[in-house]
C-alpha cells in the first residue's frame, strides 16, 4: 500500500480571467510580453510545422521576429527544408510553450512570403557576422567538411570587408497569417482552460462574425488504488 502526495500546483482556478477576452492578437501581445520579462528561456522561440512533397510532417524550433494584425513573422534561408516546405505547401501551425508561465498557444494557418522591403529593413538589423553567415551558410546542406565552411565565411568576410553587407536572395521571411489562435493556461487537476479563436480567412479579423471562441475546461477524474500483496 503506498500513498499519494497531494498535488501542489502555482495556478488555482480563477473566474474569467483570459477567458473572457474577445481579440486574440491583444490576448497574444499581453502573454507574449508576459513571457518576455519572466521566462527564463527565449519567449521569441517558437515550433514551427509544415509537411514535404508527400505530406509527412516536420517540425523545428525558429524565432517570432514580428507580429501584427497580417500575421507572424520568422526569417530563414529559402532554399532549406522549411523554405521549400512552405513554397510548395503555404500553410503551417506554430507553437509557443512558456513553461515559466505554464502557457501555450497554438497558431494554425496559411503562410505568405514577406515583402522584400521588410526582409531587407530586418537584415540590416543583424549583426554583421550573422549577416556574413547567411551568405555563406547552405542551411542544412551536407557539409563538406567544417573547414570547407570556415573557408567560406571567411572569403565573404573579405568579399563584404567594406559597406553594407546585402541580402542574399536566397534569404528571407515568412508570416504565418493565423485562422485559428488557441491559448491554454495550464490549472490544477487538469482542469486546464482553454480558448479557441477563428476565422474563415485572414483578413477576418475586424469581423467578429468569422471569429469562434470556444473555450474548453478538462476534467479528469482522479482514483486512489490500493493494492494489498497477498504474497
């Protein structure tokens, strides 16, 4: 016969709280600044999800570098797996986990190339080394070997030794431009809350009759087995 500690949990149950909001980008800048003053990891990071030519999926972890009313941005390399996922399949889901907060929130929709003015007034905002390393990085490329690779940064290193340094066309961004937005807090005895956001298309969202806000609270029941050795 053993016993069950009992359940400690930081978050009791609360009466409204963010389920009560309506606008789910002003729900998203109140956490997403949450998480940024009191995460002890990146708040930006965030799983990206997209799925290859024969609709297997994939999943890697990239950064938020932006968000408003169009939709949330991340930049990478166009000719690497996700580029190429995301041209030939436009639509993806994005994950943020703040484990700090006990938070998540899930984004599902379709995606769109950033304009170039965008990418080019986000790259000149890298550090410079970041910048040389777009140039000569093939993302996810096979190496030919490590120093292959130093040798590349280093001849765009003199390439780009005075001036700006441009952007490589083969880089640039991309905004997920969400038709669904789902926020989880978690709460104790899984009784967590959740609320769901959609919309029939993106520019939707000045119109609440595309928006459906479901929220969804779980309960599960808890047992206390006793089991007597007979032995």
């Amino acid at each position: 016969m053993s016993d069950s500690a009992p359940i400690q949990h930081p978050n009791g149950l609360t009466a409204g709280d963010f389920t009560d909001a309506e606008e789910p980008l002003r729900l998203f800048a109140a956490w997403y600044e949450e998480a940024r003053r009191s995460e002890s990891g990146d708040a930006s990071a965030m799983t990206l999800a997209t799925v290859d030519a024969d609709g297997l999926p994939n999943a890697r972890m990239v950064l938020l570098k932006g968000f408003d009313d169009r939709g949330f941005v991340f930049y990478t390399n166009l000719d690497s797996p996700k580029g190429q996922e995301l041209d030939h399949t436009p639509k993806a889901a994005l994950v943020f986990h703040w484990k700090d907060l006990n938070r998540q929130v899930r984004l599902r929709g379709l995606v769109e190339r950033v304009e170039d003015a965008a990418a080019d007034a986000y790259f000149a905002t890298r550090p410079r080394l970041a910048q040389i390393g777009a140039w000569a990085s093939k993302q996810s490329a096979p190496l030919e070997s490590r120093m292959a690779f130093e040798k590349a940064v280093a001849l765009h290193i003199a390439k780009f030794a005075v001036g700006t340094i441009p952007r490589p066309p083969n880089w640039s961004g991309y905004r997920l431009m969400p038709l669904a937005m789902e926020f989880w807090q978690d709460r104790p005895y899984r009784l967590h809350d959740r609320v769901e956001f959609r919309r029939n298309a993106p520019g939707a969202a000045s119109q609440p009759k595309h928006i459906r806000r479901v929220v969804v609270r779980y309960l599960v029941v808890l047992f206390v087995v006793t089991h007597t050795d007979l032995s």
